[in-house]
C-alpha cells in the first residue's frame, strides 16, 4: 500500500517537472542528451562493462542430453527424504529461479505442489533461514556460492565457473579441496540440498547420517539397488542415464551422486539469461533505455565522490557483484541460521572470524526484478525498498520495523499473531546495522554516505528493472526449462502450481 501511494506520487511529480504527459514513457527518447550517453558509455568503457557476460564461457544449451537428464532431476521429488520436495520447489523458473517467498518452506508443505506466495507448512511458519538465490546464470558465477561464501572457487580464475581450479565445500571446510566437488561450482552446490533437513531431507531419512550416506542412499534409491532398492514404485532412471551420458552401464556404475550432480548443474548453467535492454545498450543501441534508465545506471556505476550512489562499488563488472561478502545490515527475520537467539552471522559461520559477522554475500543483479524477495532474509519486498535501505540502512530498517516488519510481507499476510511469531529480528538487526555503521565509521566498509532524491532513487529501480531479459518473464520463451508429464521418470515430478491451482 504505502509503496504504491509513494509510487504515484513520484509519477506525478515526474509528469509534472518534465512538463510532459504522463504517456511521457520509455519510448520516448527525446529528453535524452547526447551528453548522456556520453557520459555513460565512458563509465561503461572504464568499467568494464562491454561484452557479454555469457562471452568465452563453456556453457551448456538446454538441449544437451546431460541438461536433459538435469532438468527431470531437478524437477524430482525423489531426490527427497520423504518424496515431497524437488529442487524446482525452491527454484522455479517462472518464478525468477527462486521461489517468491521471503523465505522458503521445504520439507512438510501443506500441498508440496503449490509454490510460491501459498506454499506453508503446518505451522506456517517457514523453516529454513535464509532466501533462496536464483539459479538463473549460475554458470556466471567464479568465486563462491551461498549467501555466506561457504561453497568457493579455490582460484576464482574470471569465466570458469570454478572449473579452473578446486572447490572448497562445507564437507571439506574452509580453503581445503573437496575431491568430490566436481568440475565446477553448479555440480560442488547440487551436492547439498538434498542434505539439508529443512530444505529436502527432513529428519527421519538417514537420520544422524553423514552427507555422504544422505547422497549415496538417494542414488542408490534412484539406481535401484543396494539401501535404496524398491524405493520407487515407478523407475525408469537408468534408461535416462544411459542415454544421456551415451553409455551401457549398470545402475550402479551410472546411477551415482556424482552423476546426479553433473546432470543438475548442467541443467542450471544452461539457463543463461543477459539479454536485457541494458546489454543491449551497451552492446551500442542507444534506444534500448529511456531517459530514466540511462540516469539510474549512471548513478548506480558513478562513485559516491563524483556524486553517484557508489554501486559498483560492490556491484561490480557485467554481472553486477565483486563476489565479497559484506555487512550493510538488511533485516533479520527469520529462524536463524544455527546461532544464538535466531540470528545469522553471515559469513562468520563460515570462517569464525567475528570480523566477518552480518557480512553476506553481494548479489549479481540481472533479472533482479523478478526474484523478489530481497537479501538474505528476504526481508524487503521491493526494489524501492531496497534502495532507501543502502541509502540509509539505520532509518530504513527503523521505518521498516514501524511498518510491521515481516508481518507487512506477502508471505506472512494472515499469520496468526504474527507479530510474535520472531520476538529476536528488532535487535538482530539493530546489531547488524551497528556492525555496518561501526565498518563505516571506520572506513572499512565500502557501504559509502550517500543521499539521493526520491526521484534518483526510482531512477536506480529503473535501471535495475533494466537488467531483465524479457525471456524470463515469458511462459513461452522459458519452456523449454519446464519439465512436463512427458520428463517424468518417477512419477514424482514435481507440476508446479500457484496458490489457485494454476500451473506456473
Ligand atoms: C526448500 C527450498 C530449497 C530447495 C528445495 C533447494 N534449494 Fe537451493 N537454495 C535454497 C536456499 C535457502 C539457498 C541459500 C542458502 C544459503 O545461502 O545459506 C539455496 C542456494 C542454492 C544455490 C546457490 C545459489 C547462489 O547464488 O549462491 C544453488 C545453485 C541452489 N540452491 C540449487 C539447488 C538445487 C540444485 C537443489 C536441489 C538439489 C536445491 N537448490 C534445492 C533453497 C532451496
Ligand atoms: C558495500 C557493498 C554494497 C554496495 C556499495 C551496494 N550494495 Fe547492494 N547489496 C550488497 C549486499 C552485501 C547485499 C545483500 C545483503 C543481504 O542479503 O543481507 C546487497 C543487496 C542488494 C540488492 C538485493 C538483491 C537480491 O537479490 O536480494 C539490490 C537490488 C542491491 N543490493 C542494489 C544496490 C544498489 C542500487 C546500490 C547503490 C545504491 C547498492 N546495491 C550498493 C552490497 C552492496
């Protein structure tokens, strides 16, 4: 509500100060400058930012036989403890690769096909800590995953995926390779999920187990043999491996967690989605943005000195992050990732550096439109939400606690008492903004003091909404990522729905 009343304020002052109608759009181009361009296409140059983020990388088409066999299993639900979660369910292709909620319910949903806003479990209170990322470009990524970096490129050699050199992983602990990551950072990820309790495991499927035994169990289970033999009542994996890796083998030679895990992250780093108005600008097609849009990308890539936001900062190079961890306070709502009083220390989980506390990872920023929530909590709803925070995270997350909090939040729309429902989120986040003040008071932090006007603030959103590739908004261009009746093996595809029973 209060955004939307924000939202047609502002269109009326710009309607008015333009002295223009309010049809004034994207279409037209007449109020740019060429001094404008300019501008933007030296910021551009000195940047780094031509090309294509996609270029030079060995990427996968979704055609391959291996992102074929990714794709059902990404859409199964035997990959579940208890059959009733697939990867999909948190990471859904019309749902910007991630799952809208601010947090997600894995294990135990209410109608396990219903994703998105809708998607509860009994208590309805979600179960795992932290939002979930999208999976869109994940072949982009070349230093770590996890919003704590807790999944790293050894060498983060630029445009290998981490193909280049070792993987740590949270089985080998930090900096130590883990010789069953795999050859790139979508493979080392896909080893985990399915590991995690509240995400897919729930708590009675290998009970007390070690990861290894979770993932050798699920293949042995989609193999069909050994601890896993007639745990599907419909199998028809082995057929499927063997044609995608072209091979006759045996189920338990094919059939393996390492296999699994090539196929998955073969099928996650075939979904290259770039092509927005902003690549198209800087590819030298000056009409692909409007007046706005050129203003947002100036201020998001000019330093806070010059007079900018000061963005790229941490935003950086053409898939908008430096791949770092940092604390710039986002609010903490949620159970908690694992520490006292329902807090997440971010990074500091991960290395057990006090230092590094509230620090997260910064977030690429294509396709950013379609994967609200945002941060690592999910705590903020929209763009415009977001912007106000990195101005001034002390006022914004004031005015967001006055303003219900979580409880103003979709996900959370007619929770029964909702407002107790997480008693510690004030004070986690007033400490995590003291940390991120204290970073800056120190000149540590690369959060710089800024102040932009509303209407700059909307300018940075209409960039950002400029990042989108319009494929990832169309049912028709995304199909092809869509696993349908004819991709189930197991009969435990997962057909994803909204809350109304629509198919996504
Ligand atoms: C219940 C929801 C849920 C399910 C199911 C799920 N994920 Fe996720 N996924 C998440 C969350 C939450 C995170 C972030 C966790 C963190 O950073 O601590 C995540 C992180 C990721 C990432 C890292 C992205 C990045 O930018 O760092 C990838 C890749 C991913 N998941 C792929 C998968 C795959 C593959 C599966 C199935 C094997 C899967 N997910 C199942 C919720 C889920
Ligand atoms: C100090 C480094 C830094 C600077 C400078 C910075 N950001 Fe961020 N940004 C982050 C981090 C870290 C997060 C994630 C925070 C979290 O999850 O707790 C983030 C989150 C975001 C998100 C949410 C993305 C998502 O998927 O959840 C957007 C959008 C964003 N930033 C835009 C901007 C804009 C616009 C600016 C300039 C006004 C900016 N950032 C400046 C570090 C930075």
């Amino acid at each position: 509500m209060r955004v939307l009343k924000f939202a047609s304020t502002v269109l009326i002052t710009v309607g008015v100060s333009t002295s223009a109608t309010l049809a004034w759009s994207q279409t037209d181009h007449s109020t740019i400058d060429v001094a404008d361009h300019i501008a933007l296409d030296k910021l551009i140059d000195e940047q780094g930012l031509r090309g294509n983020p996609a270029e030079g990388r060995d990427l996968p088409s979704i055609n391959d036989p291996l992102a074929q066999l990714g794709k059902k299993l990404f859409f199964t639900k035997g990959l579940s403890g208890d059959k009733d979660v697939a990867c999909v369910s948190c990471h859904h292709p019309m749902l910007g690769g991630s799952d809208e909620l601010s947090l997600p319910v894995g294990v135990n949903a209410k109608r396990p096909e219903v994703l998105g806003v809708g998607r509860v479990d009994e208590d309805g209170l979600p179960d795992v800590p932290r939002n979930s990322p999208t999976v869109f470009n994940l072949g982009l990524w070349d230093t770590t995953l996890f919003w704590d970096s807790r999944l790293e490129s050894m060498g983060q050699e630029p445009g290998q995926n981490g193909a280049a050199s070792s993987i740590s992983t949270p089985d080998s602990g930090l900096g130590v390779a883990d010789p069953l990551a795999g050859p790139n950072l979508a493979t080392a990820q896909a080893r985990f999920p399915v590991t995690s309790q509240a995400e897919m495991r729930d708590t009675t499927f290998e009970a007390g187990s070690r990861n290894e035994a979770v993932r050798q169990h699920l293949a042995a289970r989609l193999g069909d043999y050994g601890i896993g033999e007639g745990e599907l009542a419909v199998n028809n994996w082995l057929a499927e491996f063997q044609k995608a890796f072209n091979l006759v083998a045996d189920a338990q030679t094919l059939i393996t967690y390492e296999n699994i895990a090539l196929a998955i992250g073969e099928y996650e780093r075939s979904m290259v989605f770039v092509n927005s108005p902003w690549q198209q600008y800087v590819d030298g097609n000056r009409n692909a943005l409007s007046a706005d849009e050129i203003a947002g990308a100036t201020l998001f890539l000019t330093r806070a000195e010059m007079g900018g936001a000061g963005c790229a900062n941490c935003h950086s190079g053409t898939f908008f992050t430096d791949g770092e961890t940092h604390a710039i306070g986002f609010p903490q709502i949620g159970v908690g990732k694992g520490v006292v009083n329902d807090d997440d220390f971010g990074r500091e989980m991960a290395t057990g550096n006090s230092e590094e506390r509230y620090r997260f990872r910064t977030p690429g920023l294509l396709n950013v439109e379609v994967t609200k929530p945002y941060g690592h909590a999910g705590a903020y709803q929209t763009l415009k939400d977001v912007v106000d925070h990195h101005v001034n995270p002390t006022e914004a997350v004031k005015a967001y606690f006055a303003k219900g909090g979580w409880c103003a939040l979709p996900q959370f729309e007619g929770l029964a008492d909702c407002e107790n429902a997480y008693p510690h989120a004030v004070e986690n986040t007033k400490l995590a903004v003291e940390k991120t003040e204290l970073e800056r008071a120190f000149a540590i932090s690369k959060l710089p003091y800024i102040w932009l006007s509303e209407k700059e603030r909307w300018q940075l959103v209409a960039f950002l909404e400029a990042l989108t590739d319009p494929c990832v908004k169309d049912r028709t261009c995304m199909s092809p990522w869509i696993a349908d009746e004819s991709d189930d093996v197991d009969n435990l595809l997962l057909i994803a729905t909204d809350v109304n029973g629509t198919p996504l």
